[in-house]
C-alpha cells in the first residue's frame, strides 16, 4: 500500500442570524468547523447569533502526492 499527503479544499454555504454582515462574517469564520457549529450556548447568548444551516457544497481533493511506495 502506497501512501499519499493530499491537499483538501472544501466550501461551506451557512446561513446566520447576527446583529450585522460583519459580525455574520466573522462569528462564521471563528466557529464554523467541519460542517458543524463549534460554538457553545453561552457564546450564542452572550454574542447574540445563531446558526440556521450549515451546508458542505464542495469536498475535492485538487492534490496527490506519493511520499512513501
């Protein structure tokens, strides 16, 4: 068996209730984690956001490389 390093890419399209499209932008970034929301209750409350969806619309792998035979 061959093994390989590969280089993944993936696209989220989330939907979020914030108080503004930065905050939405940000609370998105620092939170979104592999399809899931990694944030806690108390982060909901105290930050005021949730989330409606989160969606993977894109998982490709666009690089292989052999490293060992």
């Amino acid at each position: 068996m061959k093994t390989y390093k590969i280089a993944l890419t993936r696209i989220y399209i989330v939907e979020i209730d914030a108080k503004d499209k930065e905050q939405a932008k940000f609370l998105t970034e620092f939170y979104v984690s592999s399809a899931c929301d990694g944030s806690t209750e108390k982060e909901k409350r105290d930050y005021g956001f949730r989330f409606n969806d989160i969606e993977m619309v894109t998982n490709e792998a666009f690089e292989a490389e052999e490293i060992s035979a």
